[in-house]
C-alpha cells in the first residue's frame, strides 16, 4: 500500500469507525478536519507511506463506569488522531479491562493476551519500525515494582521491560498516563527510546490529569503546541504542551500538585521535568537576532533528555498549517 489514503478512503474509514466505539462520534468533527488536512498534503502521504508506525493501547481496569466512560474516551480520541497521523488503523491495537467484542485489534487486557500481542508484533515488526505505547488505568507501586491494574494477575514493570526487549521497533514512544507511572521509567529507560510518565518516582500514587489533558492537546489546536513553529508537533512539544497544562490545571484550582511528569530519553534512568526540558529549547534555538558569538552557558556533563523526543514527529507535516480558505482561488 503505497498509495496515501484519499480524502474518500479517510472519510469511509471515519464512516466504518461509527460502528467500531459506542463514543467515538464526539471526536468525529475533529477528525474529520484532521483527515482533510492529511488528504491535502502530499508531503503527508511520503511520510505515510515511508513510516511503518505501530500503537498499543493498554487501558487497564476501570474500577467502576464512570472510569469506564472516561477510558474509552480517550482511547477514542487516541485512536482518530494516531489514524490521522500516520497509523493505520490495523496496527493499532488495544487491550481493554472490561468486556470488549473480540476483534484482530481489540482485546480483553489479561495478561497472557497482552504479552501474546507483543509476540505477535515481534514477529511482524521490523527494525524500521516506529512503536507507541500508552498505559492507561490504575497502578500502584509496591515498594519494589509498578504494576498496572489489569483483570487477573498484572503485569510488572520488570516484565514490560522484558516485553519491550523482544521488540525489533526502531523508536519506541511510551506515554505512561497512570498514577505512580514515574516508578516504571527506570525499568523502561533505554537509549533511543522516550519514556512519557505522569508522575515522577516518588509516593503520586493519586489519579492522574494527564490522559485527560493529552487528550485535549491531541484533539487541540495542535499550532499552540508547536513551539519552534516548524509546522510540526516533536514528540517533546506534545510532552511539554500537554505537562504544563496539566500544572496549570492544577495552579487554577489552587491545588497542590500531585503530579510531576517526566519525559526520558537519554536512557539513563531519569527522567526530566518540564522546567529542565525547557533548557533544551533554550539552547537549542537561540534567539533570532542574537550574536552568535556570544557564550551560551553549557549544562553540565549530566546527561540532558529532549533531543531524541524532538527529533521524532508526532504529527504528519502541515497539520500545524493555517486552515486553508476555500473561496479562494487555488490555480491561476
Ligand atoms: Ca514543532
Ligand atoms: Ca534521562
């Protein structure tokens, strides 16, 4: 399939997903604006056609409805933006803690089913390949390891690693959405990879805002998370964007933050906070205008993440691009 999905094949793909979540219609506007920008672009569909990109989706138990609900909102709204940029939608797969109409993509979350979708994407994966992962639910930490809350026995931090390691995937991308996710950054630390969690590796173990306002930054005016306004959206802009709106969040209620997000990819082990991340913006791009002679004070020899997150896209290009007026006269 090298040719890039055409406005008519989005469209039918958005018609069929009606029918594939009861809650997907509410993201369907966003969607559809986001498909005609993809179908627009024919720098979008090299980019397709070149990128082999791959998602798990893991939602773990909900609890009760309303976490229910809540979940399957945001895998909803996940999954119409991975489709827009670059995914197709047989490989996205999800594992979900509750009841689900067994489909090749969907899956009930137990541990033995999800550790057979890392085998069987193990064997179909290449080292070109480009792999996100999100983490969604309840965790805990027991002193020792993270675990997310799955139906039956879960899985541990050390056993994702290991699930993790069996994979060929060029990038990995891990966006761990949960409460106490920070604990499972130094298990899932490589080089080259970018760990995402939402709190740092200290006693958060209160639900996190986090996978609500990722959800509002992907289906969001991604241009005000475009930092170096290249049109694109980094890996690093989304972590950021998303990360201190849910510290703003937390600054308009008053209330003292519970969670620290951190983003990893230098694969020591650490992750970095927003405010340390910044740093990388500020050296990176200095300011136009400004002498280049002048000496920029150097971190420290302590290793420094974001450059590896803001090599890799999150957004095919032009999705940050003005929209398109279409009273205006295109040929001449
Ligand atoms: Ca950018
Ligand atoms: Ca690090």
């Amino acid at each position: 399939m090298n040719t890039p999905p055409s406005k008519h094949d989005m469209m039918h793909m958005l018609t069929l997903r009606k029918n594939w979540w009861p809650t997907v219609r509410g993201t369907l506007a966003v969607a559809v604006a986001l498909a005609s920008a993809v179908a627009a672009s024919p720098l979008a569909a090299q980019e397709v056609a070149q990128s082999r990109r791959h998602a798990i989706i893991i939602a773990g138990l909900p609890g009760d409805s309303d976490h229910q609900a809540r979940y399957q909102r945001y895998i909803a709204a996940w999954h119409t933006w991975l489709e827009a940029n670059g995914w197709n939608s047989e490989q996205i797969h999800i594992a979900c803690g509750w009841d689900v109409p067994p489909k090749p993509t969907l899956t009930f979350a137990k541990r033995d089913n999800i550790m057979q979708l890392f085998r069987s994407l193990a064997e179909r994966m290449s080292e070109q390949d480009e792999l996100w992962i999100f983490f969604l639910g309840h965790a805990d930490y027991d002193g020792s390891h993270a675990r997310l809350h799955i139906p039956g026995p879960d899985l541990r931090d050390v056993e994702y690693a290991e699930l993790l390691a069996g994979l060929p995937a060029r990038r990995v991308v891990i966006w761990a959405t949960t409460a106490n996710s920070g604990w499972f950054l130094r298990h899932l630390s490589q080089p080259g990879r970018v760990v995402v969690t939402a709190t740092s590796a200290e006693a958060e173990p209160n639900e996190t805002e986090f996978p609500e306002v990722l959800t509002e930054v992907l289906m969001g005016p991604l241009a005000e998370a475009d930092r170096n306004k290249d049109g694109q959206l980094s890996v690093l802009e989304l972590f950021l964007r998303t990360a201190t709106l849910v510290q703003q969040r937390y600054d308009a209620d008053q209330r003292t933050a519970t969670e620290h997000a951190l983003l990893d990819d230098d694969g020591n082990g650490t992750g970095s906070e927003v405010d340390a991340l910044m740093s990388y913006f500020a050296s990176a791009s200095p300011p136009s205008g400004s002498d280049n002679t002048v000496t920029v004070e150097q971190p420290d020899t302590k290793a420094i993440d974001g450059a590896v997150a803001d090599g890799i896209m999150a957004t095919l290009p032009s999705q940050t691009a003005p929209a398109v007026d279409d009273s205006e006269p295109t040929d001449r």
